[in-house]
C-alpha cells in the first residue's frame, strides 16, 4: 500500500548513491584483508612497511568515504522516502527484503565505525566485530542480490529497474525527483 506522500521511484541521488556505496563495499569486501598486516604491526608496537601502510590507507579512507555517503544517503531516505514494496510481493518476502535493507543500512554505518574504534582508538572488540561484519555483509549481499535477481526474473516486477531509472516523486508529479 502507497500513501500519498510515498514516492512511487528512487531518486538520481538515491540510484547513485546506492551504487556507488555498493561498488565501494564490494572493494572493501574483497580486499579488506589487505589491511591486516599493518593493523597487525600496529598493535605490536612495530613499524609496518609502506605497502602495507599504503594498504591501510586505502581501506581506511575508502570506509570513511562509506560513512560519509551513508550519511547522504540516510538523510535523503529519511527526507524522501522509499518507494513501496512491489505489488506482488508476499508478506513473508517483504519482511525479509526489508530486514535485509536493514541490516545492509547497519553494515554501512557500523564498519566504518568499528573500524574508526579499532585502527584509532584500539579498542580490540570492536576490530573483532568489524571482522565478524564480513560474513554478515556476505550473507545479507547474498540475499539481496538473490532477491533483486528473483524480482526482476521470477517475479516480473519492476523493483530491479526503479534501482537503475530514477521514478517519479509522488502521485501527480513526473520526472525525476
Ligand atoms: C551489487 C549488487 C546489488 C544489487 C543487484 C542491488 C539491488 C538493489 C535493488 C534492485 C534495490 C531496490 C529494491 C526495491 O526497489 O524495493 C536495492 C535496494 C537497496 N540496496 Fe541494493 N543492490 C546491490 C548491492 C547493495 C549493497 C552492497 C548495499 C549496501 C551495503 C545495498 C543496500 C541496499 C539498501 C539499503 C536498499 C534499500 C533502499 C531503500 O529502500 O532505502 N545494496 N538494491
Ligand atoms: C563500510 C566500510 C568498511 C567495510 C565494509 C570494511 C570491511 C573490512 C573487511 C572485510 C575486513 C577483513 C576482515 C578479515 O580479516 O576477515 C576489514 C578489516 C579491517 N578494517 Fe575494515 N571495513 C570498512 C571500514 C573501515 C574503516 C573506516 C576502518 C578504519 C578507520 C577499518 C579498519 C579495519 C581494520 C583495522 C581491519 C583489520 C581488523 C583485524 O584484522 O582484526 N575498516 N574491514
């Protein structure tokens, strides 16, 4: 159901913004391990190498550019809002897609935060909640994706190209948002 202030597409910022956070994550996913060493090395008192502090850096800056998007991006949501679940979709499948959301809106604020406790402050749990993160991201990406591919696929709707064309702003109105 659509209340009439709920608009019926993402915006261009909202589209960007996802996909450029996404593709930010999946990097961080793939090569986050890279930053170990000299996080190793940091919490041995050495002195790491300069590839392996160039490798920090790269993930560092890369999260908090996550956080800072994140910021954004809730703003806009919470400004805008999101379009609602497509028609089709069951009670069950809305429950999990939008508990996923959730736990994809967390990852993207509590990495960078766990992380900024863990390289900045040394607070050794939190690097081992970062680090517990990554399946979470995994299983929850997993999911998503899966559920976008079914969507657009199985089910026929149009949830995967309101993430690719930008809708409109409300019952009324046309063109971008
Ligand atoms: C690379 C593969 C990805 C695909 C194919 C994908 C696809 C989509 C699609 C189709 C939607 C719209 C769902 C709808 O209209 O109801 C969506 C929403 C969303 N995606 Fe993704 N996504 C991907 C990666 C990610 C990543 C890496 C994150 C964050 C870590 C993410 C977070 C979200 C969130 C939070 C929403 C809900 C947006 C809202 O309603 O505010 N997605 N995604
Ligand atoms: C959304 C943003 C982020 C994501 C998705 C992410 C993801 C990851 C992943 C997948 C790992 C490897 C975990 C493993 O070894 O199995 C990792 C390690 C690490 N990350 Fe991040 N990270 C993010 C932001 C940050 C930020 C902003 C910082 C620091 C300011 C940071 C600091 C660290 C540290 C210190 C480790 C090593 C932890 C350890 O080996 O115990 N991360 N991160």
């Amino acid at each position: 159901m659509r209340n009439e202030h709920q608009p019926t597409g993402y915006s261009a910022a909202q589209i960007l913004l996802h996909w450029l956070i996404a593709l930010l994550v999946l990097f961080q996913v793939s090569f986050g391990e890279d930053i170990a060493p000299a996080y190793r090395a940091m919490r041995r008192d050495e002195t790491a190498g300069a590839d392996d502090l160039f490798n920090a850096d790269l993930h560092i800056y890369t999260g908090l550019a996550i956080l800072a998007l994140a910021c954004l991006r809730l703003a806009i949501r919470l400004i805008r809002g999101a379009p609602p679940a497509p028609e089709s979709e069951g009670i069950l499948l809305r429950w999990v897609a939008a508990a996923v959301h959730l736990v994809l809106y967390a990852v993207i604020f509590l990495m960078p935060v766990t992380g900024i406790l863990a390289w900045y402050l040394g607070v050794g749990p939190a690097g081992e909640i970062h680090e517990l993160g990554k399946a979470v991201i995994i299983i929850a990406l997993a999911l998503h994706v899966a559920g976008a591919l079914w969507q657009h696929f199985i089910a026929k709707s149009d949830a995967l190209v309101r993430m690719l064309r930008p809708g409109t702003r409300g019952a009324g109105h046309t063109g971008a948002g």
